[in-house]
C-alpha cells in the first residue's frame, strides 16, 4: 500500500524525468517544439513500465 510520502516522491521523480524528456527534445528539435499530452503519457508509462521490471513488481514481465 502506498503512502502519502511515497506517492509524493514518486510523482516529483516523473515530474523530473519528464523535464528530462522535454529538455533532450527540445535541445534536438528547437525550443519551441510543442509536445502532445499523449506522447508524455507514453513515455511515462514505458518508464514506469520497465521500472515495475527492474523491482519484479510486474508478474507479467518476461
């Protein structure tokens, strides 16, 4: 069970990983590159995706 701590941790570690992403893409493409809310939904799900397979959360992981 998550707590409140954790929750608050977690979400300030995607939130640093996605200014990470905006950062590199914008260094590569130009700063004024807009980036769709569904690309950011897809990169953190595959972040959290191998993340869940590094700690053996995920029971379906190959």
């Amino acid at each position: 069970m998550s707590t409140v701590p954790d929750d608050k941790e977690q979400l300030q570690r995607e939130l640093a990983f996605l200014a990470e992403v905006r950062r590199r893409i914008r260094d590569t493409v130009g700063p004024q590159v807009q980036i769709p809310t569904s690309a950011v939904d897809h990169v953190l799900d595959e972040y959290n995706a191998a993340r869940a397979r590094e700690n053996d959360d995920d029971p379906t992981a190959p």
